[in-house]
C-alpha cells in the first residue's frame, strides 16, 4: 500500500493521506487529477469496485469534499479518494463512463446538494424528490425548520410551554427580570 | 346435473378432517433491527424537561407539556414532551441531544388506531407496549452533540497561590469564553434556581455573538455584583446545569466574569445609564453589604432618593472584609460599587445607628427603610479558656488582612470550623506562613464550606483533620503560644432521622500547642442599634428576621434582607433580597402603579 500510495503522490499529487479504519485509507487529490487518478485505480491498481460517491458540505470553507470509495477485492482494502469543489456552480466531472452505475448516484448529489456532473446521464430528471421546489435539502443553507413549518399544516390543538416561563410562572412569579 | 356432480362437496368436506397437505406457516412478527430507531420512550423520572428535544426538532413534532407529578422538582420545569407523530420523522436528534439521557427509541414500529390524534402522545406518562422495550436506538456512550466536557480554568498552582494574595483565577480568554459558551443548550433551568433568577442563557448567548456590552445589561436587570458573582458566588445553578448529567455543568460563573472583564468600568455609564426619574420619596439602607446596595441600587433606578449607612470605612461588608482578595480581588469589587455609587447612591461611611445616628430618627425621616447588617459577631465556641488572648476570631483576621493589617497569627494555626469563614481563615494564614490544622466536629464530606474551597484548601496543604471536637483552652504561660484540647467524635445516628450527631470519645483526647487558634463555627447578628421598643415589634428567631412578602418585617417601613434575614447567608440570595425589597417599597411607596394592588 505505501509503495502505492508514494507513486500516487508522484504521479498525481495526492495529499492528507490517512487510515480510517483497518482497511480503509482516505487521501485527497485536485479536481483536475481525480478522473485520471481513479481510472488509474480501477485499471492498474485493482480498484474494480465503486462502493459509493458521496458529499460533505465545508459551507464554512465554501467547498464541497466529494468522496469516492473505490474497494479492491485482491487485498480487501478500500481507498477513499477525496475531492475539494466549489460550492458556487458546483461541478464535477462525470465518471459514469468508468462505472454505468456511477450517474445514479450523480443523479442523487445533484438533487440533494445541487452539484452538476455534465454528459451524466438524466441529470435533470427528478430522483427521489418528485416535485421538489427549494434549494437542495443537503446543503447546509437549507433551512430544515423552516421549510417544515411554511410546508406541513399543524394537528389542532397542540400547545407547548417553554420551561423557563413556565418555571417563573410557577415558581417566582413576582421575582426575575426588570421590575 | 349428475349425481357426482351433486355430492361431490361432499366428498370435498371429508378433506377437512384430513391432516393438511400445506405447512402452517404463521405470519412471523418482524422485530425492529437492534437499533431501529422505532417509537420513543422517555424515562420520564429521569427527564427534567430542558425542552432540548423540542426545540432541535426540525419537524416541530414535540411539545411541551405540564405533568402534575413532576412539578416542582428542583432543576425540573415539570413539563414532559409530547410527540406527534404525524409530524416525526424518526431522525432521532431528539435522543442525540437529550441532556439527561432519557429519551431513548424503541424498536417497535407498528401502532394502530382508527383515531389519528391517538398518534400524539407524552411518552413515559402514557402507558404504551413499547416503554420498557430494551431494543431500538440509545444514544452511543460517549456521543453528545456538545463537548461534554467544560473548558479548562487557568489557575495559579496551589505552590504558586499560597505565596501571595493573588487572585487564584485567571480566568477565560475569549477563545475559550466562546468554546464554553457553545456548550450551553440555552434551556433555562438554571433560572429558576439563581436566587437572583438571571438571564443566564440570554448572557451566554451574547458571548456567542461577541456582543458584551448587551451581556452587561442583561446582568444588570437582576444583579449589579456581576464581578464579584463572576468570582465567589455560590454558583447553584451549575448545580442544576443539565449538561452536567451527563457531561460537566456549563461554567456560568466564569462566564458571567468572563463578560465583566470585558468591558472598561469607563463604558460603564454609557451602556448601563437610563434616565432616572425622581419620585420625591426618601430611602435609608442600613449597611452598604451586597444586600444593601442591591436594594440601593434598583430604589435609586426607579427614582428614590437612596442613602446607605455603613459602619466601616468603605463599602462591600463581608464580600470586602469576609472574602479574602485572592478569590475577589478588590479592583473587581470596587468595580460593581464604584457603578452603583455613580448612579447617585449616597453612602456614609463610619457611621454607626444608634451612636453616630439614632435609628428612631431615620424611621422618621425616611419613607421606607432596608435593614441589611448582616451577621458580624462571631459565635462562640463555648467551652473554657475561649477568651484567651491567642485565640482569634476568624473574622477578625480576614477583615485584618482586608485592610492591610497583620493579624499576628504566628507559624502554627489551629483553625476551628468548617465553613467557608474557616476555609478563608485557613488559606489566609497559609499565605501569611502558617502551618494550618482545620478541626472538624463533623466528617470533611458535611463541611458547609464550598466544595471548591475545601478541595483548594487541601491542595494549599491545610491539613483537614475531621471529627474532631475542641474541648478546653489553655494557656501555656507564653503570651505567644495557646494549647487546645480536643477530642475524637464518632458519629451516632439520630434515631430521629436527623443528620448524624458528632458524639466526643472520652478515652481519645489529644491535647496541641499553636501560635494562636483561629475560631470560626458562625457568626450571628447584632441587632443592639434597633431601639427596643422597635425590636418588639419585629419577629426575630435565633438573631434572625423572619422577612415576608416583599421582604417586609412585621412593621410596614421597615424590610430587611441579606444574611440577618435568610438561610443560605450568600452573596447572591443577599443581592436578590436587596432588589426584592425594592421592587416592595416601590409597591408599598406607590401603590397605585402596580395593577396586582
């Protein structure tokens, strides 16, 4: 694995290796090495396997971490390959043609975090969100509360107490606060 | 129609005495996976109702609500949550959060009803099938959303502290304000447990938002000692703090210092300042202590004219001559007395009632009047010898080293008693050079001293010695040195059920000579400057008022408050009897701008 790892940095400049777990290796890569880093693993390496694409919203550092979890059935080891995109027009490159089953899950990230894969196939198609009209619900902006109280009608009759208020009102009416 | 035609259901009703050509297979009951995160359950003996699960709830699915049995809990609001489930999602981020950890998830996710609104419910005070369900979805141990853990406090060690009268505490940089303040889940239980009844979370908030200038008002509603609360107070709201169920408490105190700090007594003015409106009426408060001045300060706020008499030179009673500077220093103090003189509070200093001005005349002159004189005689230890020479009161040595005086203690200190006084004592003659003994009557783990200063004593190497019970002075013929008798006590249960009573053992008597022997078992009030004709008037019990309403005595123009008239004799109960007694002048002055009247 190390000797893999020390050509990789060679050859495509992957950084912030680390291990995970027993068996699972993370390590970040640019955007525009990641194509030619994974067909590289899925070629030469034994990476045959996409177990999934996945994404972290960093809205703090305006970047979207995309994770690609490649598995190697020879030695059993798996090998997340990170990648740092711009939340502004998020794009990626698509990798459907490495792996047919790779455009569903750009379908999903393109709903859920409103990434744009390009060439993917039904990009625009909704996926599980049939009628969805607000921004993606996976990015951090996204208001889960909000949305809730403007969309879903409340069951009648429902009341809630605050507990502070209700302990001064029950236990020091008279006292607390500017009087 | 043939004959086999006809009988032929006959002969298919004999099959039905025939053993059955299919297997039974019984529809299987399909159990929730180990951690599904299924229908909740809620330890409602456990929960103390923070409303933590409501108000992270994205689906506003959980209200709260009031349930009888739980009411009046300490550090309970007495109201339990109660889900719709035609809102919840099962995320389970009401189980993530939950300070007490007792909403848990069940595996069980079949219920059904003709009726929807049975899918509302108060989970633990509702009997459903799932509530003692093991299975379904705990929160993991260790997992908190928050840092269970509090931000360290940067202090000086105990070598370091036990060679000067610097302040112990350094208190938190902003960076560490910030961490401890993120930690809070803005609850408000705390609230009601502040005697003071402070906007605790609303000041937190404020250091999250880096606005200390809005945390300082906030302070101010309901108390003007925040520098010296920031240091010593008695902190019970920590006590209560739901992070620290499962985690530590939130480190309000240091917060509400870390707040103060911040801001220049020079911006005092201008963030704090509101016009005040004269109403004409007179107030005399007798003794500038935290009470007295509490009250001073909100009478002269709403307009009286206040004047505060105190016996000493400066103001601050026993938070200036009780508490020693390493944990208040005096700038700090000052800086709380300093703003409630500048509101226009007059105070006169070395003034005693009943000499220098007699209390029969205030009564007249004044509209109301605060008596807050807190407890400055020491109590005896009564037993023989007690008024040698060598033996000093714990009092008198702190109040000496407060105003720069030695107390000529010596090396060799026995310091009697187990409150705070002795603590005090005890660190205070330690700074001074003194090897220390504390004797104990009872066992360490029922010292009413705070934990804190007991922990901090030992670590100066004050030697604790407990169950340990003084029974003659003597004198040894130096005027230096003084010996003590003293006895081991075993502790006896009370077969009334009382706390057990500390019993001397005869045959265990231990007899040691120190430099002097510090007394500090309590202290109790001198009430002599309140004629007598006016005394029996007022119900007093053990030196005591026994205040009312409002903090008012049996006579309408007199309240009283602070130690002389409380059980918990603490700064912040003494600050909240001060602001209590002027909300009541202020309703027995001007009875018509209060509706309630």
């Amino acid at each position: 694995m190390n000797t893999l790892l020390d050509r990789l940095a060679t050859d495509f400049g992957i950084y912030d290796i680390s291990d995970r777990k027993p068996a699972i290796t993370t390590l970040k890569v640019e955007k525009q090495q990641a194509e030619r880093l994974i067909r590289e693993l899925r070629d030469r390496e034994g990476y045959t396997h996409l177990n999934f694409i996945t994404c972290i919203d960093y809205i703090e550092q305006g970047i979207f971490t995309l994770v690609y979890m490649l598995h190697n059935y020879g030695d059993k080891s798996t090998l997340g390959v990170e990648v740092d995109i711009d939340r502004e027009n998020a794009e990626m490159t698509s990798i459907h043609t490495l792996w047919a089953q790779a455009w569903t899950y750009q379908r999903e990230l393109r709903e859920m975090f409103g990434i744009n894969f390009p060439g993917s196939p039904r990009q625009e198609e909704d996926f599980c969100l049939e009628g969805w009209d607000d921004i993606p619900p996976m990015r951090r902006e996204f208001n889960t509360k909000t949305y809730s109280t403007e969309t879903f009608g409340h069951r009648e009759g429902r009341v809630s107490e605050d507990p502070r208020e209700h302990m001064k009102a029950q236990l020091y009416p008279t006292r607390g606060g500017d009087n | 129609m043939s004959l086999k035609d006809l009988l032929s259901p006959f002969f298919v009703w004999q099959r039905a005495f025939e053993k059955p050509w299919t297997n039974m297979r019984p529809i299987e009951e399909r159990p929730g996976a180990p951690a599904y995160r299924g229908f909740h359950i809620n330890l409602a003996d456990s929960c103390i109702g923070c409303g933590s699960c409501h108000t992270i709830c994205q689906n506003e699915a959980i209200d709260m609500v009031p349930v009888e049995e739980f009411s009046g809990r300490p550090g309970d609001s007495g109201l339990r949550p109660r889900f719709d489930y035609g809102r919840c999602c099962w995320c389970a981020l009401c189980v993530d959060i939950c300070t007490a950890n007792s909403l848990h998830m069940s595996n069980e996710y079949t219920w059904l009803a003709r009726d929807p609104t049975d899918y509302h419910f108060t989970a633990g005070v509702e009997e459903k099938p799932w509530q003692d369900s093991e299975l379904g979805y705990h929160r993991a141990e260790g997992y908190h959303l928050y840092p269970p853990k509090r931000i360290d406090m940067d202090m000086l060690t105990a070598d370091e502290s036990v060679q000067s009268f610097d302040e112990v505490v350094n208190g938190y940089s902003e960076e560490q304000a910030k961490l401890e303040a993120d930690r809070c889940v803005e609850c408000g239980i705390c609230v009601a447990t502040c005697p003071a009844h402070m906007d605790v979370p609303d000041y937190i908030r404020s250091i999250r938002d880096g606005d200390f200038e809005t945390g300082l008002q906030l302070m101010y509603r309901t108390n003007p000692f925040p520098a010296t609360c920031g240091r010593i107070c008695t902190h019970r709201c920590e006590e209560v703090c739901p992070v620290g169920i499962t985690g530590q408490p939130i480190a309000i105190r240091w917060l509400k210092r870390f707040i103060v700090d911040q801001v220049d007594s020079i911006d005092y003015a201008r963030i704090l300042d509101s016009e005040i409106i004269e109403n004409g009426h007179k107030v005399a408060v007798i003794g500038a202590g935290p009470g007295g001045l509490s009250a001073a300060y909100y009478l002269r706020k709403k307009g009286y004219s206040v004047t505060v008499y105190e016996s000493q030179e400066t103001g601050g009673g026993m938070l200036r001559y009780g508490v020693p500077s390493y944990r208040l220093p005096d700038d700090a103090l000052d800086k709380d007395i300093d703003y409630i003189i500048s509101v226009g509070v007059d105070i006169r200093y070395n003034t005693i009632i009943g000499k220098d001005v007699m209390f029969e005349d205030l009564l007249g002159e004044y509209d109301a009047i605060f008596l807050s004189t807190g407890l400055s005689v020491p109590s005896s230890m009564r037993i023989n010898g007690e008024d040698h020479p060598r033996v000093l009161s714990g009092l008198q040595v702190l109040a000496d080293v407060a105003r720069g005086k030695d107390p000529g203690i010596g090396r060799k200190v026995a310091v009697i008693g187990g409150g705070n006084v002795a603590m005090d004592a005890a660190r205070v003659s330690r700074r001074l050079g003194a090897d220390v003994d504390i004797l104990y009557r009872r066992r360490i783990s029922e010292m009413p001293a705070d934990p804190e200063e007991i922990k901090e004593s030992q670590e100066e190497k004050c030697n604790l010695v407990e169950k340990a019970i003084p029974v003659e002075i003597m004198d040894t013929g130096s005027k230096k040195q003084v010996t003590i008798k003293w006895g081991e006590a075993e502790m006896v249960q009370d077969p009334k059920g009382g706390r057990p009573r500390p019993v001397l053992q005869e045959d265990r008597m231990h007899t040691e000579t120190y430099d002097c022997i510090i007394s500090a078992i309590g202290q109790g009030s001198n009430l002599d400057f309140i004629t007598p004709a006016v005394q029996e008037q007022l119900a007093i019990e053990w030196g005591k008022f026994t205040p009312g309403e409002y903090q008012r005595s049996e006579l309408e123009k007199i309240f009283v408050g602070g130690d002389v008239a409380n059980r918990t004799a603490d700064a912040i109960s003494a600050i909240e009897d001060g602001h209590h007694a002027a909300r009541g002048i202020d309703r027995f002055l001007k009875p018509g701008a209060y509706a309630e009247n």
